[in-house]
C-alpha cells in the first residue's frame, strides 16, 4: 500500500486546468526536515481530481498550512538548463488546513466548510 504523510506550507497558489474532460487542482508544499543547521526542505507537488479539487481551490493560498495524504509517486524530467532533475508527486485524498501549533490557542489556519468533501 502507497500512502503516505506530508505536513507544510503552500509555495504557491493552486491552479486549476481541464485534463481529458476532468478538472485538476495542483500546488506545491514545502515540507521541513530535520533541525537547525540539518534542517532542508523538501518540495512536493500535490493534485487534488475532480470537483474536490474545484471545491477547495480557493483555500489552497500561497503560505497556507496543509496536511496532505495521499499517494506517493516519483517522476524524471530534464530542467531548462538541461539537467535531470527528480520530483515527488502526491495526488491528495485528504487534506486538512489546520495547524497544530496555532490550534492550540484557538486559531485556524484556513477555514473548514462542511461543503468540503473531505
């Protein structure tokens, strides 16, 4: 089973395109490993399908706190400056806006709405 885990911030805002007649929603989470001078982050690019994707699209902002899961996946590409380069691909299956430091006095990161379909 391929699932797993990623807690981070938003790098960008999602965009959403038609693809073969399906919406996609897409962003970039950057996700921190390690600590002080061992600390590096690491980049991965998330997918929502569907109108779940459509639905969510207007919360998914530059700098907002995320937990994805979802399915892992790994792809090849040649930058434009010619060399190879290696990405993380997710495509989500739950998302949750919330962080655990900042719920702990009572704020939320992002609004939840019970038309979310999550």
């Amino acid at each position: 089973m391929n699932v797993c885990t990623f807690v981070g911030r938003l790098g960008r805002d999602a965009e959403t395109k038609t693809v073969n007649e399906t919406t996609v929603t897409s962003f970039s989470l950057a996700s921190d490993t390690g600590y002080g001078n061992n600390k590096s982050t690491i980049w991965v690019d998330c997918s929502v399908w569907g109108v779940r994707g459509e639905k969510i699209a207007e919360y998914l902002k530059k700098g907002t706190s995320a937990t994805v899961i979802g399915n892992l996946s790994q792809r090849s590409y040649t930058n434009k400056d010619g060399e190879d380069k290696t990405a993380l691909d997710v495509r989500v299956q739950e998302i949750d806006f919330s962080n655990p430091r900042e719920s702990e006095g009572g704020k939320s990161n992002g609004p939840i709405d019970d038309d979310i379909p999550f």
